[in-house]
C-alpha cells in the first residue's frame, strides 16, 4: 500500500558567474505544506521552484521554473518554499545573494503496516509514561498517515492494525464493519477519546469534520445510505463530550 507522503529536496546553484571560492547555499530545514487534497487523491509529481536566498539564508522570491501539470501541487510547492532556510552563499568570506533551483517531489512511500503499529505502540508508552504532549502531536501524525493513505473501498488490509492500536470506545464505533470497509476514521475517534483535553484532540475533531464530508459520500456509495448513516451517527456519538 502506498502511504506516507515526502518531499525530496536537491538544490541546484544558479549562477552564470560562480567563482571556485564560492560556497553554494545549503538547505537546513523547511515546513512542507501537503495539501489534504492532493493527499486523499495521492497525487504526486515534481515542482521546480527557483528561489531567492537572501543574506539571511531566507528566501525572497520564488517562482515555478518547471510545473509539475498539477495546480493543486505547484502552489504546494512555493508555499513550501517559503519556508526553506538556508545557510547563506558567501563568496571571499561574505555573504551574498544567491538563486537557487529546487527540485520538490512529492511522492507517496509505500508504509510498512508492523514498523507503523511498533512506533505508535511505542509513542503511547510514552505518553502515558511521561504525559508527553510533543508525543500526542506525533502520534497523531503516524495516525495521518494511515488516514490519508490512498485508498479505496476494499482496501481492507490496514483494519486490524488499526483495531488493535485504538481504544474500546473507539473500536466499537466500527462493529459490524471492519470487514467491509476501511476504518481510517477510528483513529481521529482514538484520539479524541485518549486526550480530550489535549490541543491534538482539537486539531482532530476539526480535520475528521473536514474529512466526513467526503469520506461520508464514498461511505453512501460503498455501503448504502442506511449503513452509511448509521455509521456517521456512531462517528459523532463517540466524540460527543
């Protein structure tokens, strides 16, 4: 199955004047900016975005040298871009401005489903260990993951991974389904019911009333509209509080 999303980035010096005393900007960190769109249709495709390293290492500019033919992941790709920080060129010991080509790939790997349950087995120890609220927020990510995995239907395979990672409250909300349709949505249910008071479960509550709203006709198509709302019901009863 194909997952997690990431960015590749390899950074080109554009220069028609580089001396060999010259050091090239260099990446140091960045915020990708995935759209959940682009996630839940798996799009994936390279942006060339040409940018503007300023003395600072920040970019000014940034622009798209070369499309990847999908509006949705462009504008992904320079809202990342804004984000990057850079060490800064520098040329005899100063620094300067410099262009840059970056190639941003965004490209689905595939998820290996027993090193997914170790690590959010592993983050829930320590999170109720240590009360850790950093932890909540990555446990949460590793749950996206799964979530927003392309998939379809009678993609059943991750059902008992996640069965077996999540709460009572939140594994009886799917009784009756767990052989017939994907059970992506119990792990924002797990979420809300293991840290109520968290700002993770917040965050969660909000992108599950984002995802119902599509999720919701797939589920119509896939089981019948009775099914289908009895099951939403059960969605919003368990995170009722």
């Amino acid at each position: 199955m194909r997952c997690t999303v990431g960015v590749t980035l390899c950074v080109l010096f554009l220069s028609c004047s580089v001396k060999r005393d010259m050091v090239v900007p260099v990446l140091l960190d960045y915020q990708l900016d995935y759209p959940e769109e682009a996630r839940r249709q798996g799009m994936e495709g390279t942006v060339h975005v040409r940018a503007l390293v300023n003395r600072s290492g920040r970019v000014e500019e940034a622009a798209i040298a070369g499309s990847s033919g999908n509006y949705v992941l462009d504008s992904a790709a320079l809202r990342t871009a804004r984000t990057f920080k850079f060490s800064p060129a520098m040329r005899d010991e100063k620094t300067i401005q410099a262009w840059v080509l970056v190639p941003v790939e965004f490209k689905f790997r595939d998820i290996d489903r027993a090193e997914w349950f170790f690590q959010v087995e592993k983050l829930h120890r320590k999170i109720d260990r240590d009360h850790d609220a950093s932890a909540v927020a990555q446990l949460y990510e590793l749950y996206r993951q799964m979530i927003f995995a392309p998939s379809d239907a009678t993609d059943l395979e991750s059902n008992r991974f996640i069965k077996e990672v999540v709460v009572e409250r939140a594994r009886v909300v799917w009784d009756g389904y767990w052989s017939v349709y994907p059970a992506r949505v119990v792990l924002f249910i797990d979420i809300v019911n293991r840290y109520p008071d968290s700002f993770t479960a917040l965050v969660a509550r909000s992108d599950l009333a984002r995802f119902l709203e599509q999720e919701g006709i797939k589920m119509r198509h896939s089981l019948g509209v009775a099914r289908a709302d009895t099951l939403v019901s059960r969605i919003q009863e368990a995170i009722r509080y």
